[in-house]
C-alpha cells in the first residue's frame, strides 16, 4: 500500500491571497515572486482564447488590473494542499470594482517550489455559469440535492453514502480582514497564527461536544448536538481570539450526513448568517434562538436582513455572554 501524505497547507492559503492582492495592485514584481520564471506557466482566465504563457503572463494581468480597477476583494472559500515540492489550492472570492459592482469569481491553482518559494506554474479563474445555462437543463450540484432528485427512491448504496438526517446546530467561523492580516505579518508566521485559530477552535467546539467538519481557508465548520454547545463555543472563541475579529453565524436545522460532511439548506444558512456578522460578533438565527430562549444568553435586538440564496427576509440576533 502506498501511503500518500497530503496535508493542508496554509501556507499556500497566504501565497493564494497574496497573488490576488498583487493583482489588485498591479504590481508587477510581486506578481513575478507568486508565479514561476519558466516559458511553461500557464494562465488561463475567462475569455475564450484568455490562454496565457511565459512571459506574457505578468504585463497582460498588469493591464487588465488597472482596466478593472478593484477596490476590495473577499474570500469566500480557500482550500490549499501540498505534498512534497507540489500543491495546489482553490478558491471562491467576490470582489468590489471602481464602478460600484461587486463579481464572483473561482480559481484553481498549481504550485511548485521554486528556489524555496512556492510559485504558480498554473492558474485556471473563470466565472460561474449556472449548468443549465450550458448543457440546458439543470444539474445537481451536491449530494443532497442528487438525491432529492432520484425518481425512484434511493438504492441501498446511495444511502450508505448519504448516511443520516435529522436536526443539528450548525456553527461556521471566519476572520475579518485575513487577506490584509496575512499581508501584513507574512506567510510564514501567519501560517502559525491560523494553525493556532484552528487549533483553539477544535479545542472548544470537542470541549462542547461538538465536531469540526472541516476548515475553509481561514475559516471553519462545526456541528453540534445541542445550540447552547454552538453558542458557548463561540463565546469562548472570541474570549481567546488572541487580536483576531472573528465572524460566527449559527444556525439549528435539518441537515443529512455525507460521510464526513453534510448537506442542506441548514449548512447554506449557517454560512450566509456568518457573512453577515461583524469581526467579534456572534449572529443566530429564529430558529437558534428559540431554542436557547431562557437560558441566560444575552440576546440583542434583531437584525432584518437577505441572506443570498435565501428567499425573503431573516431576522438574525447578536448574541453573547448573559449578565
């Protein structure tokens, strides 16, 4: 048996948030220090002949950078992996332009260690296009959503991969400002400084008999048996967030587990309730607080906001600590 090691690596979360901010900038030598100094690298962006190479690279990402003119941009979603001299990371952000618009976009990467610096030799970004506007019809795009789909029911193996439904307190966490956070102490040492979040984090979330499901760039996905567990936790988060803002949303729902993970309209909810959280703050939804009314939270008056991809309005509540 071959053993792979594959690990996560913040490391390349950080040079993923730095190339973009390279671009942002359009700075040329920063972006000559994120990509790899060979005829072989390759860019390719959303346009249908957007297939750069060498050195044409940097001066046509340059220009298109002073074209767009962004003025902030947020990750939504960073996962990174290496395995020895390789990696390769992805990522989901939304930017804000000069003309008041915001975009999403998605990017896929390749790195390689270069003179002991990880460097791009490929980089795929693009926009999202919804399936059904290119094959016609429209496609599951998660578990749950294939199964909802199955006209006859669902055969014995897809349900031992869907597993179990039933109703869970989702918890997800992000930092505020990490892109100019990770610019300004470096790589290296804010590689250490999100291990650490992580690591507190498990810490508390096992301590309240929850689960970490997974880690998102600079963020994280919890699931708990119990709201006052997910509240809790996130009260002793910002107690220990050792000058980070962090952004908790929670939310309790119906949710079905996928192996390791889970899937439903729950999970979506929690992470757009976080979205909308302010650094240091803890927003819950109707359904959370119901739950922990009477239990000597300190609960604030209602936030009435949209959340995307959720219809109508949600009334969402700041919570902490009771007195």
């Amino acid at each position: 048996m071959i053993v792979v090691d594959i690990r996560r690596s913040p490391e390349l979360e950080a040079v993923v948030r730095r190339m973009w901010m390279a671009f942002t900038r359009a700075d040329d030598a920063a972006l000559g220090n994120v990509t790899v100094n060979d005829p072989a690298l390759r860019f390719l962006l959303s346009g249908d002949e957007d297939w750069l190479g060498g050195d044409e690279v940097v001066p046509i990402l340059r220009q298109r950078s002073r074209m767009i003119q962004m003025v902030s941009l947020e990750f939504d979603r960073l996962e990174a992996y290496e395995i020895g001299d390789f990696g390769w990371a992805a990522c989901m952000l939304t930017t804000l332009e000069a003309d008041g618009e915001t975009r999403s976009f998605r990017q896929t990467s390749v790195f390689a260690i270069e003179d002991g610096i990880w460097k791009a030799v490929q980089v795929h970004t693009s926009v999202g296009v919804p399936p059904q506007d290119v094959w016609g019809v429209e496609l599951a795009d998660s578990l749950g959503a294939l199964l909802a789909s199955l006209p006859h029911g669902i055969s014995d193996e897809v349900r031992d991969v869907a597993g179990s439904k039933g109703v869970v307190t989702v918890m997800f966490t992000d930092i505020e400002g990490s892109t100019q956070l990770s610019e300004a102490r470096g790589d290296r040492q804010w590689s250490k400084d999100i291990q650490a979040h992580f690591d507190a984090v498990a810490f508390q979330v096992e301590s309240n008999n929850g689960r970490v499901v997974k880690t998102l760039g600079d963020g994280s996905m919890a699931v708990f048996s119990s709201a006052s567990g997910a509240v809790d936790t996130a009260i002793a988060i910002h107690t220990l967030a050792n000058g980070l803002r962090v952004r908790i949303g929670i939310h309790s729902g119906e949710a079905v587990a996928v192996g390791d993970d889970y899937v439903g309209v729950a999970i979506s909810k929690a992470a757009r309730i976080t979205s909308a959280a302010e650094g240091g703050q803890t927003l819950v939804s109707s359904a959370t607080r119901e739950i922990i009314d009477h239990l000597g939270y300190e609960v604030g008056d209602p936030l009435t906001v949209e959340l995307k991809g959720i219809s109508g309005t949600q009334r969402l509540f700041p919570v902490s600590h009771g007195s």
